[in-house]
C-alpha cells in the first residue's frame, strides 16, 4: 500500500510473541480513514492486532500510531474518541440496555449525554424500545450483539473498531445494520471492521489487509487487489444517477474500441464489464460527469482471499 498522507493508524514493525511465538509478526501497516477490513484465518492474528492498537495488551517489539498520537501501553485521552466491539462482549447482567449506554456516554462524553441520544443509538442498532429498560440476563445472543455495537458508536468517535460485529444477527438484520454502518462511514466515523462474513466486509470497507501467521499479506483497496491478481469483471454502480445516465454511459462505454474484452451488460442501477483498463474507464467517468463509481464484481473479495491465502 502505498504511503497514506495523515492515516488513521500507523502500525510500525508491530510484533507480539507469546512463548517466544511470533503471533504478530513485524507488522507495518497504514490505515487510512474511511473503513478497513482486516481479514484472515482463525488464528491469523486478527484480535492480537486489534488488542494491540487498543492499549489492552503490550507489544513485544514495534510502535503504534493513532490519529498521529504514538500510543505506549495506553490510549490516554484519545480513548474517549474510540469505540470498541471485542468478539465475544459482556454485560453487567443486572443492567438495562439504557444504563450500559448511558454508562458509556458518562465515560467517553465531554459534556453530559443527553437522554434522547442515548434512545437514537438504541433505535439504531434495531434493538426493540420494550427491551430498554429490561435487563440485560434476558437478551437474546442477537440483541446482546446490537447493544454491543450502540455502545461502540456512543460518546461521537472519530475511530470505532469492530471485531467480528454482526455475528449472531439474522441475515435481514445483518443487511439493514450493514446499510447503517455505511452511513455512519459516509459521515466520517473511520472504522476498522474484523470479521469472518468476507461478503461484510466487501460491502463496507474502502481498503482490505490479508493477515496470516501474523504476517500482513497484502494490503491495499480493493479495486487495486483486483487489477494486481488479475481479476477483471467490474460494476460501475450507480448510487444516485438517473437511468438515462446510467443508458448514456452504457452506450459510451460500448462504443469505445479495444476497451472490453467482451460486451458490457445494462442492468437497473449498474453496468458490468469486463477490461483490463480501468483507467480509461474511469477517464470516461470523470468526462462525462455522471455520478458512478468502478468496483470489482461482487464476490471478488472472496475469490482473492482464497487465491491469496491458499498461495501462502
């Protein structure tokens, strides 16, 4: 990855053994703002890594940088601007949903939370009102999980890192918490996202990381992954283009000579092709003006990480 002018995160020759181990392994790694997805097997070295950056263990070797800050052992101030979803979360059993949130607000706010801020991360997170002011003993696993993520996101963090967060969510609840996580990325919350559900992480983040034995195998934007390992269907999506736009484009595309290297295909709201020459397309997009984006096909993501992983 190339160097990220002001990254979020600086990770320089990271390494935490463990009986002289290596579970992190002289890890360098920018992370820009926006959302990064850490991928990688069990054991690869995923928590170890988010641990690290929190402060909550210390490394063995190497130096961390958060929002520029050198971070030695401990987050200090900053620590009110992050947000934190570990794996497997836990609760005081005999508090309601209101007071964990309320707690955390007390915590990390500067002034006193209001109470109606504390209600917006609990209807956020899709947790039913009648559950509030119930104990915490009586949730289920999925609603334990979306308390876990309205605390994550209390006290307005500029950083929230996400280890595994939408586990024990059922499928349509996992799509609409998706959607919601895109808006708060889209408005400048940057969140680091680990997970196992690699079709999360494609929909979320802007730039990946591949970690293996501890040891960062790629890292990088998706789109670029693509290109370098040679993988060559892309959508041009259309967020909030019209269709004639999107028909415009289509016929632009089309005619451009030695550009594809088969026909493009008109869907409702994207264009798929196939190229080897992103630039050229992403030319056409700047020329035309219209509001669309180049991204791999979905499914791309999981196609590389087996190809990357497999190979190491």
């Amino acid at each position: 990855m190339a160097s990220i002018p002001n990254p979020i995160i600086k990770l320089n020759g990271l390494t935490k053994q463990y009986n002289k181990k290596n579970v992190v392994d002289n890890v360098s790694l920018e992370i820009p703002e926006g959302c990064f997805g850490l991928l990688g097997p069990n054991g690869a070295g995923k928590t170890t890594t988010i641990l690290l950056i929190l402060g909550l263990i210390r490394p063995t070797y190497g130096k961390i940088y958060i929002m520029g800050n050198e971070i030695l052992g401990e987050l200090g101030e900053i620590s009110q601007y992050i947000g934190y979803l570990p794996e497997n979360i836990g609760f005081y059993p005999n508090f309601t949903a209101r007071e964990h949130v309320d707690f955390c607000n007390n915590i990390k706010s500067i002034s006193k939370p209001r109470a109606e801020d504390t209600e917006d991360l609990l209807e956020w997170c899709g947790l039913e009102a009648e559950y509030w002011d119930k104990k915490t003993m009586t949730y289920s696993r999925g609603m334990r999980q979306r308390l876990g993520l309205a605390q994550a996101f209390t006290g307005n963090p500029r950083l929230v890192i996400l280890d595994e967060p939408l586990s024990n969510i059922d499928p349509l609840g996992r799509d609409d918490l998706i959607q919601k996580l895109k808006i708060k990325r889209d408005k400048g919350i940057n969140i680091i996202l680990s997970s196992h559900i690699i079709q999360e992480v494609e929909q979320l983040a802007n730039t990946i990381a591949l970690i293996d034995k501890g040891k960062i195998l790629v890292a990088n934007d998706l789109l670029s992954l693509a290109q370098l390992y040679d993988f060559h269907e892309f959508e041009i999506i259309s967020p909030k283009g019209s269709n004639e736009d999107l028909k415009r484009l289509f016929h632009e595309i089309r005619q451009s000579k030695g550009l594809l290297s088969s026909p493009p295909v008109l869907l409702s709201n994207k264009i798929i092709i196939q190229t080897t020459d992103t630039n050229s397309i992403e030319q056409i997009l700047d020329k035309l003006e219209i509001p669309y984006y180049l991204a791999p096909i979905e499914g791309t993501l999981m196609n590389l990480y087996k190809k990357i992983v497999r190979s190491n």
